[in-house]
C-alpha cells in the first residue's frame, strides 16, 4: 500500500481511537487504559515477530528505557486529557509535538551558540516564527476550554504533546542505532503495560464490564494497527507529505466531537487549530532541512 494511502487510514484509527479512549474513560482510569492498550500491542508484536522470524532481543535497552519513558508518560496525559477536554482539542495539543520539537532546535542551537562551539548552528527566525504561532494556535484553542473550567486538562494535553516531542526524538535515535520499528513498538508497549500496571496496583483497577472491555480491545487494536501503518508509511514516504496527512487526525476528531459527543463548535477554537496545524507543518518542512532527524509520530 502506498503511504499516503497508509497515512490517510492511520491518521483516521488514530482519531477512532481516540473516540474509544474518550468511552473508555467512563469506565477506566487513563492507567488501566494504557496497560490494557500496552498489553494488546505487546502481544500482538510478540506473535509477529516469532511468525516472521524476528528477534525481540535489543543491543541498547537504555534508550528503549528513556525512550519508553518519555512516550509513555506522555501517553498516559494524553488519555487524561482526552478523557477530560473535546476530542479535537485533546488531538490537537498532542499534535503540538512538532512545534515542541522546533522548540527544542532553537533550544539547543542557542546552548551552542552561547558556548563558543566551533561551527555552532545559528538560530532560524523562520522556526521561531512557527514556535510562536504554534502557541497562538495552543492560546486560541484553549480560550473557550478555560471559559469551561478545564484549563488543567488543557495544560496536561499541552505537556503530552511535549513528552511525545521528546519520545519522536528518541526514536529517531533508535533507528540510527539500527533498530528496527517493530522492536521500537513493542518495548513501548511493554513500557506502557509496566506503567500502567504500576498505577493499577497503586490506585487499583475499576471491575470490567462488557461494555468497558469492548472500548479497551478497540483501543489496543486501532492503535497497534495504526502506529504500524504510520510507522510503515514514514519509513518508505515523504515525510512532509505523511505529516501534511497526519494533520487530518485532527479534522476526524473534530468531526467525531461534533457527532459523537456533542461538542462545542467555536470559530476561535477552529482559528487556534489551524493555526496549529500550520506551525507543524511549518516546522516540519525547516526541520527537514536541519542535521536533526525525522521522526515517526503518532501515539506516542
């Protein structure tokens, strides 16, 4: 399959996904779903990889650590948030990943540049330009959210959309070290399965119901089969292109809000999405032609 193909379906489960996290969180907290959602991908890797003849076995469990690390916790936000604020602003906080990532370039050119390093890179206007927009977007979106009394709901979807930043990066990392993505899923899922369970035996786990098991099955499958998708359409696509269709997650889940759950239709909270949108592409297309990588996003 071609990968804007893959994209196109991917970015659409995403946001499905997205709709069974927002249910399921009537029944669950955000750690059971994310144990629950670990367990299914874990699994599901685990028995393709013995079928395709794959080895699970890792040179370098430190990075998945940190890597792990990163991606889970800012999984686990991202559920609160979406169990807590409309679906397509929850989606498009997260999504602010790549504006973070800009962030974190001029950060790290400006680390360099005050330390007298030889060859340091100078800091791009053009990518502070979208960082700033990127956070005029983020200002417009939750405007009607704080009206609502959700601003910490808002702020924690913001966090995520940073700790996925973070998580991006690391895998970029790993597949450098050569690592190949399946075995790059499935530690973050173990990782998500660990954290989870962690929080399960901390606050303890709600009783299953039929209802409830339905949207945690749902939940583990769409994400599995769309990060693979992703993953897939990432490794053999233009990635300008792949995040270009990787924004449609956020038209689904605002599409899903307003048929599903009766969200609010503001034209200030549109304005900021756009606005959002168009940061993250923006500094996709500067950080393409910067030393530092691509990266494959979506779920963290």
């Amino acid at each position: 399959m071609a990968a804007p193909m893959l994209m196109l379906l991917a970015s659409f489960l995403f946001a499905t996904m997205g709709v069974c996290v927002k249910l399921a969180s009537a029944h669950y907290a955000p750690g059971e779903i994310v144990f629950y959602r670990g367990l299914i991908g874990a699994v599901s890797i685990a028995g393709l990889s013995r079928w395709h003849g794959g080895t699970l076995r890792t040179q370098v469990p430190a990075m998945h650590f940190w890597r792990g690390l990163s991606g889970v916790c800012a999984l686990m936000l991202w559920f609160y948030a979406i169990g807590s604020l409309p679906l397509a602003t929850a989606i498009t906080l997260n999504y602010m990943s790549s504006v973070w990532m800009a962030l974190f370039l001029i950060g790290g050119a400006v680390m360099l540049s005050g330390s007298g390093a030889i060859g340091a890179p100078r800091v791009d206007g053009r990518l502070v330009g979208t960082v700033l927009l990127g956070f005029a977007g983020v200002a417009l979106v939750l405007r009607p959210t704080v009206e609502q009394d959700q601003l910490w709901p808002g702020l924690i979807g913001l966090l995520s959309g940073m700790l996925a930043a973070m998580a991006y990066l690391q895998v970029t990392a790993l597949g450098r070290a050569g690592e190949p993505e399946y075995r790059v899923v499935f530690y973050f899922s173990v990782g998500g399965m660990v954290a989870g369970l962690a929080t399960m035996l901390w606050t303890g786990a709600h009783a299953h119901t039929a209802v409830g098991v339905l949207w945690l099955v749902a939940v583990g499958v769409l994400a599995t089969v769309a990060q693979w998708m992703m993953t897939r359409a990432y490794s053999i696509g233009r990635t300008l292109v792949n995040a270009s269709l990787q924004y449609l997650g956020i038209a689904w889940s605002f599409v899903y809000g307003v048929l599903v759950f009766d969200d609010a239709v503001t034209p200030m909270a549109l304005g900021g999405m756009a606005l959002i949108v168009a940061a993250g592409l923006a500094a996709t297309l500067l950080r393409s032609h910067t030393p530092a990588a691509d990266t494959t996003t979506g779920d963290s």
